[in-house]
C-alpha cells in the first residue's frame, strides 16, 4: 500500500510539473475532460473526450468517444504563456465550410473550452469541462 501511494504521489508530481509554465501557443497539449455542457439549454454529457492543440500545425484535433474533428486555427485573441495559470486565449478556427472559435480557459472554478459554432446554421455551443493537462 505505500509503494502504491509513493508511485501515484511521483506520478501526480510529474503531471503537474509537466505541465507547469507551458505556453499553449508555443508548445502541444493534450487536454483531458469526463464531461460537458451544451450551451444554452445546459444539458451535461458524461463522455469522455480528448483534446490536443497543436500550435505547430496550426490545428485543435477533438476527439470524443472515437469520433475525431480537426480545426484549423485561422487566428487567435489573447495570449495564455502558462496554462496552470489564470489566462485565457480564443482561436478562430475553420472544420469544413463553417467557422467558430474555440476558447481555453482557466479561471478560480478551474480548466473550460468554449468550442462555438453557434453563428452557423445549426451550429452548436459547448462547453467542455478539463480534468487534466499533459504534455504528449
């Protein structure tokens, strides 16, 4: 039992400082979540999904349950140089013919990612709650 909670102690450590001082404008991240929110009508999903922003490729790849979008990032408002701190930055981002932004953001209540297309017909607006970042 305490060999088992040394390895998750060192495990956790090495999350956390894996993660501490990245700039996601700089550098890929992989963000994890359990759940969502569709906005407006708050309905919560409990699936799990994944997502990587990739600045060097200029893409944000969702992944949810298998089913994999990739976004072209077309541009950007803000700058966030340290995502375990408060920040924030949105993208402006391209799938297919339609346009939207996807947000991060990370305030006192912890990690989100507004991804909204609601400007376009039959858009959606979603709000992804984050449980853990990693460096992949």
């Amino acid at each position: 039992m305490i060999r088992f909670l040394i390895v998750f102690a060192f495990t956790s450590l090495f999350v956390v400082t894996t993660t501490w001082g990245q700039n996601i404008q700089q550098q890929t991240i992989r963000w994890y979540s359990s759940n969502s929110e569709i906005l407006p009508v708050g309905e919560t999903l409990s699936s799990s999904c994944t997502i990587e922003s990739s600045p060097a490729n200029q893409t944000i790849t969702i992944d949810q349950n298998g089913r994999e979008r990739t976004f072209s990032i077309t541009g950007h408002d803000g700058t966030w140089t340290d995502v375990q701190s408060v920040g924030s930055i949105q993208y402006d981002v391209a799938y297919d013919t339609f346009n939207g932004t996807i947000t991060f953001l990370k305030d006192e209540t912890g990690i989100t990612v507004l991804v909204d297309f609601s400007n376009n017909p039959a858009g959606i607006k979603r709000k992804i709650f984050i449980d853990r970042i990693v460096l992949p």
